[in-house]
C-alpha cells in the first residue's frame, strides 16, 4: 500500500511523483523567485534528491492511508511544491491548494524519513506561497481573525472569556443536545463540541511542602493562548506539580500565542511577530521555558528557523529555542516524588503528534504516568497516529479530519479506556468532541492532571 500510486498527480501528465524526475532542473537556489517555499526546497534541495522512494513516509501519512492520492503523502506534496518552485504548475492552481490544504502537518513523515527531509518547514512554506493568491469567504475570516484578533492578546482574551462563558453556563451542551446546530452544519455542531469538550473537572489539591532538591530550582511558564483561555487547570495543575517536585514557576505578563496557528496558515510574517514578542518576554534569564502543550512547543522549539533571516533575533531565537522543555522533561531532572494510588479507572495515553514528532517528549510523558501508583495504564494501538485536530484543521477540513478521528475512537473503543491522557489541549478538544457526539463515555484529560490528582485527593471543584 505505501508504495501504491495514483492515476492522478496535479498535473497534465502521468509521471509518477518522484523527485528525481526532473534532473535536469539547474539547483533550486538559482531559481529567479525568492519566496518562502522557493528558499526552503533549497535548504532543502539535497535531502530530497537523496529520496529512495521507499514509501515510508506513505505508510506513515494519515491523509495518504485513507485516500491512497500519491498527492496527499509527503512524496506528491513535495513534488507539487517544486512544480509551483519552478514555474511548471501556478500558485494558485486547485491540485496545488486542494492537496497543501488536506495536510494534517503532523510530522510523522519526518520520523521516517531515511534522508531527513524537513517536511514540517516546507509545508509551512508551501502554504505561505498559496496564502498569497488564496480566495474565499473561509480564508478571509482566518485572516481576519488570525490578524485582528489572535495578534491582539486584549481583544484575544476577551474572546476566550466570552467562550468561557458560553461553555460554562451550558449553552454549547444545551445546543447539542437539542441538535440545532446540526440544522446550521455539521461544521458548527463540532465547533461547539470542540467547545463544550474544553470543560473539564479537575481537583485542586494542596500538596504538601516540598523538600525536593531539584537540578532545575525554578522555570517559566509558557500558559498558550488556548492553554489559559480554555485550559487554565492544565497550567495550574502544572504549577502545582512542579512545585511538589522542588520547581518553583513564573509566567510573563508579556508573553503572546506561539504563533502555530499563523505558521500553520501560512501567515510566517504574523508568527515572526509573535514570536519576536515571547523572544523578548522571556530574555530576563536563561531558566528553562516550560509548555505543557505539545503544539506550543514544537512551535516554540522552531523559532529560530522561524527567525533564521533576521539578524536581530536569529541568535536570540537560537538561545530561545534551546530552553524550551516539555513538562514531562522537566520533571526527569528530578528525583519524581510519588502520590497517592490512582483510582480504579483504566487509563490509556494518546501521543500528541508534535509533542512525539517535534519535542521527541512522548516517552516522558509515559514516563510520568507510570510513575503513578496503581496505575490502570493499557498501551493505545497505534498512539502515534493522528487525531485529526491539528489546529483547526478540524474546521478546515471537516470530512478528512472526520475519518482520521474515526480511527483513533475506534482504537480508544477497543483499549476499554475510561481515561484518556493526551499532552495537547487541541488534542484533548479533537478527541473529547469526537467521544461527545458519538456517544463515548470517556474522560479526556492531560497527562500532569492526573500525577496533580495523585499527590492529594481534595474535594472536587471545576476550573476552566
């Protein structure tokens, strides 16, 4: 099946997809266009031409798997990108934007990748060449809203609070269960899952004074702006945590969104902002830089990609990039402290894809479940796949981002899982909505809620 082709490659000939058909093509950097994608196929131009075809990167890709289009795998994507690099297919045809948009941008492509190509960054290039010529009533609301919201943090926080009050009176779950939205779209009724399913119940706890000697004594935090919009327990339950392990952490004022939302779109000048911002909220010392949410942090970790050409930031970026650790990091530098046994909930872990693919952190978060005593842990099948969030892909591509889910609900299903632990609150929102409307009984929860729940049992309270 990975090698399997299809009929169909974007452009006006049968030619397979492969790189080296096109040898004869001077090297890409002499190529007149000095765009974002152009620049990137040259960095980088000799690990693709290393491609052997193996197909693993077929295998690998969640789109490919279901709808078996060479053009929805990294091979026929990449092959469509050096069509638009090199003027032999336009910008703004519908092969192109058809199969750029289809990508999940999950990575796992990249993990198997003989030669190493940098899949993720040439995605994001690829889409900033088509957000230029893109049109529609769907690309103009992203824009406006990723432009005059998402890089506003008051206007941002208004909105997460006005969010905030919808899910917390009910109304989203009052929706769905009179199935109006339904009459609107299929699209609206998961939007409002995708809401109501941001609820959580988690348990404030006060832990015991720590006497931990840790080898990191204090962090900062990074909070998202998802991460504290709609998952403030996470980041509280975070705090707790590393406190009880002898970290103390603080978070600046100034720090904004990460900016995936704006790279994942297209918009690098809008996440250049963004990121340039957090550089500077974070800059007073070198302590570690704490996320505890997968995305934020492969964004994070990228900056100075991101910030490559800017000679005021690039090297800033580089010592930024450097300090950022996933929670689950973190908490191997010291001597874990362990809770209270679990409860009797079978729980399973479900891998986000950049925490796996861009902070290689998914087997610490294991790691830190495990630590838990008494654990009911049962392995996920297939926990590296992808659950179809990916930002809003979701929202953007409604029936693919459907299927993909279906697989991961269905290897939930078989675990017998009562508890689902994911380190991505896209992830967490993806699954929890999914499991709503199919009629799943399941909690869907991070990873640190549940080692926070283990180190003290108080009385249920509800955060947001």
């Amino acid at each position: 099946q990975g090698m399997r082709q299809s009929r169909r490659y974007g452009t006006n000939n049968n030619e397979p997809p492969t790189i080296t058909a096109h040898k004869e093509h001077s090297s890409l950097t002499r190529k007149m266009a000095s765009s974002p994608l152009t620049l990137q196929l040259a960095a980088e131009e000799q690990k693709i031409l290393a491609c052997i075809h193996c197909g693993l990167c077929l295998e690998a890709c969640p789109t490919y798997t279901i709808t078996g289009d060479e053009n929805d795998g990294p091979r026929g994507r990449i092959y469509l990108m050096r069509a638009v690099a090199e003027g032999r297919l336009a910008n703004n045809s519908s092969s192109f934007e058809r199969h750029i948009d289809r990508c999940l941008g999950c990575r796992a492509c990249e993990n198997v990748c003989p030669a190493g190509v940098e899949y993720g960054q040439l995605l994001e290039a690829g889409r900033a060449e088509l957000s230029e010529v893109k049109q529609g009533f769907t690309h103009s609301v992203l824009h406006l809203v990723l432009n005059h919201v998402w890089l506003h943090s008051r206007r941002l926080k208004f909105a997460f609070a006005l969010s905030r009050i919808f899910r917390d009176l009910g109304l989203a779950r009052l929706l769905l269960k009179l199935k109006l939205p339904r009459l609107v779209s299929p699209r609206f009724e998961f939007a409002l899952a995708l809401l109501d399913s941001s609820a959580g119940r988690s348990k404030r706890v006060d832990h015991p004074v720590s006497s931990v000697t840790s080898t990191v004594s204090s962090a900062f935090l990074f909070k998202g702006c998802v991460g504290e919009g709609l998952f403030s327990r996470v980041n509280r339950a975070t705090t707790r945590v590393l406190k009880r392990n002898g970290i103390e952490l603080s978070a600046p004022r100034e720090q904004v969104c990460c900016g995936a939302l704006h790279a994942h779109a297209g918009d690098l000048e809008g996440a250049r902002k963004l990121a340039r911002q957090n550089i500077k909220a974070f800059e007073e010392d070198k302590t570690a830089i704490v996320t505890n949410a997968g995305g934020c942090g492969a964004m994070l970790t990228t900056y100075h990609h991101l910030l490559a050409h800017d000679d005021e930031f690039r090297e800033r970026a580089e010592r930024f990039s450097a300090r950022v650790r996933d929670v689950s990091q973190i908490l191997q530098t010291c001597d874990l402290q362990k809770g209270d046994a679990a409860d009797n909930a079978r729980v399973t872990y479900d891998a986000s894809c950049h925490l796996m693919y861009g902070q290689h952190a998914a087997d610490t978060s294991v790691s830190m479940l495990r630590s838990i005593p008494n654990l009911d842990f049962v392995a996920l099948i297939n926990p590296e796949r992808c659950c179809g969030g990916a930002g809003i892909y979701n929202l953007l591509e409604p029936d693919l981002s459907g299927k993909v889910l279906e697989q991961k609900l269905a290897d939930i299903k078989q675990s017998e899982a009562e508890v689902v632990a994911t380190g991505n609150p896209g992830c967490q929102m993806q699954i929890a909505a999914g499991a709503l409307l199919s009629g799943m009984t399941i909690r869907v929860c991070h990873p640190i809620e549940l080692l926070d729940e283990s180190y003290g049992r108080g009385e249920g309270d509800h955060e947001s």
